[in-house]
C-alpha cells in the first residue's frame, strides 16, 4: 500500500492543486475511512496544517457516513474569520468511504450548487486513484453486506422493530396480519418472511383482493371443475391449492366480500378447501399472511369483515409505519434508490443538492416508498448525465414554489430574497391555506404577508 500511495501522491497533489483552482479555494482535504470509523488515508492541498482541521474531519466524516453533499458556511466569530465549505462523498467499495472537503474564507462568495456541480464533474480521477490506493487493501474484518434482501430499509425504532418480527414469525405456521398504509412495502415483507422461513423453497403466491372483480375471485382462489360455470371447460386449480407448502399472500383482505369471507374463514379452521363444483375437499398446507391498508375493526362495525376471520387472520400482527413518521430512515431509502435506478440506468454516481434534499426531508409523501421510488427514478431520468439531482428536477408536488438551485453569483438582495422566498414557502406549508394565520404566525399583517406573496410570486 505505501509503495502504491507513493506512486501516486504526487499526481493526487496536482488533482488537489487544480481543483482548487477551478473552484476557487484556500484549501482541499480528501480523506478515507475504513467501515465508517478508521481514517486510512488522508491528503490535503497545500499540505500545510489547518487550523480548521477537526471541523473538517468532522464536515468529511459527515459526508461519507450519510453518503450527501454538503454545503455548509460557518459565520466569523471572535477567534476566527467565517468559511464556507463543499463536501462530496466518495464510494470507493469494499468498506471504504471517503470525501472531498474544499473550503475557503468568507472574503470570497460561499460555494454554491454550481460549484457542487464542477465538483462531482471533476471527482472521478481522484475516485480512480482511490480505488487503486486503498481498495485492494482493507482488512479481511469489514463485514459484508448480507447476501439476503432487506424489506425495510432504515434505522428508526420501528424499522428495527419490524426486521426483529420478521425473524421470530419467519418459522411459525400461524397466519400473519401485515397492516399498513398503501405504498409501505407490505407484500415486501410477506415475501421476506417467506424467503427467510422454513417454507422458502416451496412456491410463494400472492393475489389482490381489490385487483380481481368479486365473482371472478372465488375460481382464482379455490379453483373449478369443468363444467362447474359457462365457460369452465377444464378442471382449474386455485391459486390457494398452488400455494400448498408455501405461503399464500392476501393482499387488501379488507376487499374481500362476506361469502368469500365465511370461505377463508372454513379453510383456515379445518386447512381443506373445496373446488367450486366439486363436492370432495382437498388438503392443502399453506402459510397465511394477509395484508390491508382499511382499519378492519371500522369495517366490522360497519358489517363489512367478519370478525372471527379478523381474530383468525391476526394472530400475529405486524404494524407499517408511514413514510412520513420515520422521517430518519429517509436518507438511507433516497440513498438506496438512487444507487438502485442509477445502476439500472447506466449511469454513475448521483448526489442530490442540499436544497433538493430539504425539499425531500421536508415533503409527507402520502404515496410512502412507492412514492418516493416513483419520483427518485423521475429525477435521474431528468437530469440526464449531469450527476446532480436539483431542487429544479422535482415534481411539483414536492417542490410547489418551483424553487431553483442557487447560482454562483451570490449577493447580499439575491441572498436575502432567496431566504424570504424560502421562509415563506415554509410558513405556507406549515400554517396552511389560511393567510390570516399565516400572517399571525410569523409576525406580519396581512397587507405585508400579501405585499411579500406577490414579490415572489407565490400564492
């Protein structure tokens, strides 16, 4: 490794020396990690010692463990002059993260999205060297990836809570009843459950009650002899006697009409169904996991669900929270996705701006994970071969105001009319449509809120 970083830091210098040129800055660290935590290699331009040097380590460390840009300006105080610093992270592989930090004084103009912009334009020599310095030689100890697939990505309390019930509920043959808002990923979770249980190599079958009209649904699930209907021309097996070993997945049980409700409820009790048309039954052995997005204990009361079937199907509950209460695990699902439809894209390594990821941070996405997936893939397809996912790239939904990437020229009125543009898309999000309590709310009449609404033309 010491002849290989020999070989090359003389050449990493130059790379340094000249980004630093072409965007304008006092200073330039790299820095290497070794599993998030170990620093294994370190380079700065000029190689002089910082005084700064444990806030950029710090600014460094950030970037690569959370794998985002960063655009931060530290004010002047009474012991030092105020800096502006750029951060971009580096995925070199095999358990090793790095980043590029420049950082100048506030003298010049703090770094904006264009110069994010020439910088991941210009990182891939040093991403290269990387792979060559450090790559071939990190300890046998990082742990790899596990091989198989995580249904919930996220640190939060509850994507923790779901993983530990998927593995106790994994072996079990009592039914599982998966609830959640739509777009949370619950027939992902059935098919981990499965893919990690005893039943994992016997078929999984999966069917959604809202997907199929109710008098077709009744010969998909159990099947019909010939002649049973008009049109039963050959003997039909159902998709339950399919599942038989395996695991059958309900999906929207909530959907399901009450005739077919006493059905299931029969099969559950006595593990046999009857084809229609048929008068002999048949064995079959099949996990149950239903899933719904409908508050079925409303549906009992209304006389929609029976309730013995609720009592059946639930015997093991699993909650999914929506996207907008793990708010914490959202950098991990835009990270993953981007990596995901990048890769299935061709294309290389996308960062999101600062702006466009407060804009994501800040949306409830009432679609969840579908939602997001939906609208990461839109964004790389938009913004083409530039590496860079901006504010301007998002839907409306996302980013109504149409707010736009900052440009290089920053002054004081395009500084301050960019901060009052934002306060005010925030106030409008969070006090509502009403402009009396809006107004109210951050401390203006209602002529000033309206005088400021259409300099900026927002309604």
């Amino acid at each position: 490794m010491e002849r290989n970083i020999f070989r090359f830091d003389s050449f990493l210098t130059r790379i340094l020396e000249a980004l630093g040129e072409e965007i304008p800055s006092s200073r330039a660290d790299l820095m290497v990690f070794e599993a998030g935590e170990r620093v294994v290699f370190r380079k700065s331009w000029p190689c002089s010692a910082s005084s700064k040097a444990d806030h950029v380590e710090e600014l460094l460390r950030e970037s690569a463990q959370e794998k985002r840009p960063l655009l931060v300006d530290r004010p002047s105080d009474a012991g030092s002059e105020g800096t502006s610093y750029l951060c971009l992270p580096l995925s070199i592989g095999e358990g090793a993260e790095g980043a590029i930090c420049l950082s100048r004084d506030n003298s010049s103009p703090p770094f904006s999205s264009e110069d994010l912009e020439v910088l991941v334009a210009l990182s891939s020599p040093i991403l290269l060297l990387l792979q060559r310095i450090v790559g071939p030689h990190q300890s046998k100890n990082v742990s790899e990836p596990a091989s198989s697939f995580e249904p919930i990505i996220g640190s939060s309390r509850s994507s923790r809570l779901i993983r530990v019930l998927i593995e106790r509920v994994k072996d079990t043959d009592a039914p599982v009843f998966i609830y959640g808002e739509s777009g949370t990923g619950k027939e992902l979770i059935a098919r981990s459950i499965h893919e990690r249980g005893a039943r994992r190599n016997r078929p999984f079958v999966a069917v959604n009650c809202g997907a199929i009209p109710d008098h077709l649904l009744e010969s998909e699930l159990f099947g019909h002899a010939r002649g049973a209907f008009t049109g039963a021309l050959r003997d039909k097996v159902g998709l339950i006697e399919e599942a038989h070993g395996g695991t059958f997945f309900l999906d929207e049980v909530g959907d399901l009409s009450l005739p077919l409700q006493a059905k299931l409820l029969r099969l559950l009790q006595e593990k046999e169904i009857r084809r229609i048309g048929e008068n002999r039954t048949r064995r079959v052995d099949v996990r149950f996991i239903s899933a719904t997005n409908k508050n079925i204990e409303a549906e009992i009361e209304r006389g929609n669900f029976r309730v013995d079937l609720y009592y059946r199907l639930r015997i093991l509950t699993i909650e999914v929270p929506p996207l907008r209460e793990r708010k914490g695990d959202l950098f991990l699902l835009i990270d993953h996705f981007i990596e995901k439809y990048a890769r299935e894209l061709r294309k290389g390594k996308v960062y999101l701006t600062p702006g466009a990821l407060e804009l994501m941070m800040e949306y409830p996405w009432p679609g969840n994970v579908r939602e997001l997936q939906n609208e990461i893939q839109r964004c790389l397809i938009l913004c083409g071969d530039g590496g860079l996912i901006k504010e301007e790239h998002l839907s409306s939904r996302i980013n109504p105001f149409e707010r736009a990437s900052p440009s290089a020229s920053f002054n004081y009125h395009q500084a301050k009319a960019e901060f009052e543009r934002r306060f005010l898309a925030l106030a409008l999000r969070r006090f509502g449509p009403s402009k009396t309590r809006t107004a109210e709310g951050v401390g203006l009449t209602r002529q000033g809120l309206f005088r400021l609404l259409r300099k900026h033309k927002l309604k």
